[in-house]
C-alpha cells in the first residue's frame, strides 16, 4: 500500500469524511533538506461532520492524531485543509 493509500485509509476511518483528497506533493521537494530522510510532503483536504464545532487548531491536532506513528515515519510536511460539512 503507498503512502497516499495509508493516509486516506486511517483518515477515511478516523473521521468518515465527505471530502476527501490526499496528494503526493514530495516530487516538488527533491533535495530539500527535510526530504533526505525518506518522508514526503502532502497536501490533504477533508469534510468531515467530525469536524463540527472543532477550531481549526483542533481539527489539524485531531488530523495529526489520526495519522499517528505516519508523522515520524512517512510524512515530513502536511498541509491540511481540514473543515466540517457547510451548513444548508
């Protein structure tokens, strides 16, 4: 399973999100310092009714929580766009 498929999947069932999209973006990053180690950069955007009345500070903690062990082994740079369903 590739990285991009073990983010979504411990995202997809950490929060059962309508939105869900996770992009491999550690091409642009080639010899950048953080990515000798081997971990990636990735982008993730995600709507989740998990996310409802959560500040945003509270949704990138729970994101990072949810990917666990992933943040020391495989992840180098995430950024998140993490929001609740809008309303209507």
């Amino acid at each position: 399973m590739s990285r991009v498929e073990r983010i979504r999947a411990a995202l997809q069932q950490a929060f059962a999100p309508q939105r869900l999209e996770v992009e491999d973006d550690s091409h642009r990053h080639a010899g950048h310092a953080g990515a000798r180690d081997g971990r990636g950069h990735f982008n993730v955007v995600i709507v989740s009714d998990a996310f409802a009345g959560m500040p945003p500070l509270a949704r990138h903690r729970a994101v990072y929580a949810a990917l666990g062990g992933m943040m020391q082994t495989d992840i180098h740079a995430l950024s998140i766009k993490a929001e609740p369903p809008p309303l209507g």
